[in-house]
C-alpha cells in the first residue's frame, strides 16, 4: 500500500477506451479477450468463521477480481475473469461445489461492457 498526500491507496486501475478487456500474456498462445463471468452465491450458514473463511478463499482466487458481501437473496456477488468456459466450470468444481457452506449460486456471463466507471471509496 502507498499513501498520497492525504490517503493511503490501496490499489490503481487504469482504463482504456480502445478494445476493451483485450490483454496479451506472454506464456499463453496469443491476445484474447477474458470472459467476465457475474456470480451470485447464497451461504447456508452465516455463522462468522464459515463467512470468513469463503471471504479468503475468495480473496485467494486469481479469477476472482471483486467480491462484495450483499444484502437481499444474494450473500456475495463475485465478478470473475476467466480465460473460457472450461476456466469458469474449474472454479466451480474447485471452489463453489468443494464449500459445503455454499447453498447455491447463479452465474451470468456478460455480453457487452457497456460502462465500468471506478470511483474512489476513501
């Protein structure tokens, strides 16, 4: 972490209009285009040591890119960013079907980034 003149940062993000998501990693074949995949998980318990141990395991994931603990029929919405569809049905038998706290999820797979704004919380 690195502090400004009057917060500390906790992380940057840098944005680019021109072909959005698009990235190029040298150890894989070429530039892809990363699927964004939107999960909402329902726990079965809430109790306080199962909530953080999900909240870590979360943290842990390398396609995991936000988590946020929600009010309403959802406990946790995840945005994850995945390869392809094999990389997301991974994360679900290695993460979602593997926590026997999960009750259930639901998963939508977005078509379009049609506005990602980041705003500052500090």
């Amino acid at each position: 972490m690195r502090c400004s003149r009057s917060a500390a940062v906790r992380s940057s993000t840098a944005l680019s209009d021109s072909e959005p998501r698009q990235f190029f990693f040298p150890n894989r074949k070429s530039a892809y285009k990363l699927i964004t995949v939107i999960v909402l998980v329902e726990l079965d318990r809430m109790c306080l040591d199962l909530v953080e141990r999900f909240k870590r395991m979360m943290q842990a994931s390398t396609d995991v890119t936000q988590c946020y603990q929600t009010t309403g029929s959802a406990d946790f919405v995840l945005i994850l960013a995945v390869d392809d569809v094999e990389a997301f049905k991974s994360f679900v038998k290695t993460k979602l079907n593997t926590d026997s706290n999960v009750r259930s999820f639901k998963s939508m797979i977005a078509l379009d980034r049609t506005k990602i704004e980041p705003r500052s919380t500090l």
